[in-house]
C-alpha cells in the first residue's frame, strides 16, 4: 500500500516513461555542480588558512577528484556486496564493473596529477614552511603511512590497465578496497601533517589516536552499514530506470 501511494499513478506508459528520462537526466545534471560547489566549498575551509599545506589553490579541485575518486571506490564494493547479497546477476554485469574499473582508472591519474601539483608548488613557492611540510610528507613521522597512502591511490589502480583484470569481478572490488583505504589515509593525513608541522615549533608533534577515536571511527562505519542494509531490505535495491531498460531489451530480443 505504501509503495501504492508513493508510485503517484505509475502505470509504466509510454508516456511515463519518457517523463521519468526527462527528470532522471535532469536530476543528473544538477547533482554535478552540486558536488563540485559542496567539495569546494569544503576544500576552501583548508585552503583559505595559513596553515602550510593547507594554503594551496589546488585543494578545491583535489578534493573533488578525490571525492569522485573514493566515491566510486565504495560504489565498486557495495555493488558487489548487493549483486551478491540479493542475487542480481542477471542485472549488475561484469560489463558495469569493467566500465567502473576504467573510472577508478582515470581518477587514480587525475589524483597523480594533484599530488604532482602539490609537490611542485611546494617546491617551486620557496616557501620554508611549505617545504618543511613536504619534507616531512616524504622523511617524517608519517613517512610510512603517506607512501602507503601513494601506493593505494596511485600504483594499484594501475593494475585495471589490464581488460582481463577489469573484466573480473574480485579484482575490481580488491582494487576499490585498497583505494579507499589510500583514500582514508589521505584524509587524516592532510589533518595530522599539517597539526604536527605548523609556523611555531611549539606546534609540532605526533598525533596518536586514542581507544575513543578508534570507536567513533568504528561506529560511524557501523552506522554506514545498519542504514545500507535498511535500505536493500526495505527498499527496491534496482532503479526502476535499469529495469525497465532490461525488461525492454529482453522482450525486444525474444
């Protein structure tokens, strides 16, 4: 019944249906300059300080590659999760996985890009502070989990070069975990370099993180989980967009 109220009249009619492509494309193309403006606007709050590492032009772009980056990640794996988890083979391809393996593909070289700017404008800004930083990236105290983070981000989507690894399912998914753990080094680490390296001396040190912060973290995740699973148990799972294409394609092929 509910479904019933919420359809508004549905009937599946031609008509309907060229209805719902008009808004689906509508909607698509007002969520991408809502992503940028609110990535920017996040981006901003970094770079609008005098904090060294933080105070870089290049951060309202970087964080939106990276959002489409580490989102597509988690889209990869909750996709495999859903077309195992609800038997949806038949609907979620290997296809779609090799298309979303050339999209981690481009943003890993579109976040190469950034680090490399990054780099280059620390250096090129002859700015002691902004080399201090960037020589404490490469040599300081979070030296290990900065080149973990490259290597997640950068070397291992490399590996979807290869159509045959894009074309398997567990190698895609492998590839979206590992980036999004890169990703989520990346995010403290532009909070615990830039606290531990600031103007004064006094300023610097190591941060370590507390049994409380471990919890918050593992609730948050935790959270993330309970409302995904409450939406494939209560809600369709499938645009009706997707099915209604397959449903299409399939009576047009028999």
């Amino acid at each position: 019944m509910i479904y019933g109220v919420l359809a508004l009249g549905w009937r599946g009619s031609a008509r309907h249906w060229h209805l719902h492509d008009t808004l689906y494309r509508t909607l698509a193309a007002m969520a991408l300059p809502l992503v940028v403006s609110v990535h920017s606007v996040a981006a901003m709050d970094f770079s609008a300080s005098l904090m060294p590492g933080w105070q870089e032009t290049i951060f309202p772009p970087y964080f939106v590659v990276g959002a489409l980056f580490s989102g597509f990640g988690i889209v990869v794996v909750l996709a495999a999760l859903i077309r195992w988890g609800l038997g949806l083979q038949a609907i979620i391809t290997p296809r779609h996985f090799a298309v979303m393996g050339k999209v981690l593909l481009a943003g890993s070289l579109g976040m190469a890009l950034c680090y490399g700017t990054e780099w280059f404008s620390a250096w090129q800004a002859e700015d002691r502070a902004e080399r201090e930083h960037l020589r404490a990236l490469f040599t300081g105290p979070y030296a290990p989990l900065y080149f973990a983070m490259l290597g997640c981000n950068l070397l291992v989507p490399q590996l979807l070069w290869s159509g045959r690894l894009r074309g398997s399912i567990p190698a895609v998914v492998g590839v979206a975990v590992v980036l999004n753990i890169g990703m989520w080094l990346e995010r403290v680490l532009i909070i615990w370099n830039t606290l531990s390296h600031g103007h004064l001396p006094s300023m610097h040190g190591v941060f370590s993180p507390t049994l409380w912060d471990w919890l918050i973290l593992a609730g948050s995740l935790g959270f993330f989980a309970f409302l995904m699973l409450g939406f494939a148990r209560l809600l369709p799972a499938v645009a009706m967009h997707d099915m209604g294409k397959l449903l299409r394609r399939q009576r047009s092929g028999a």
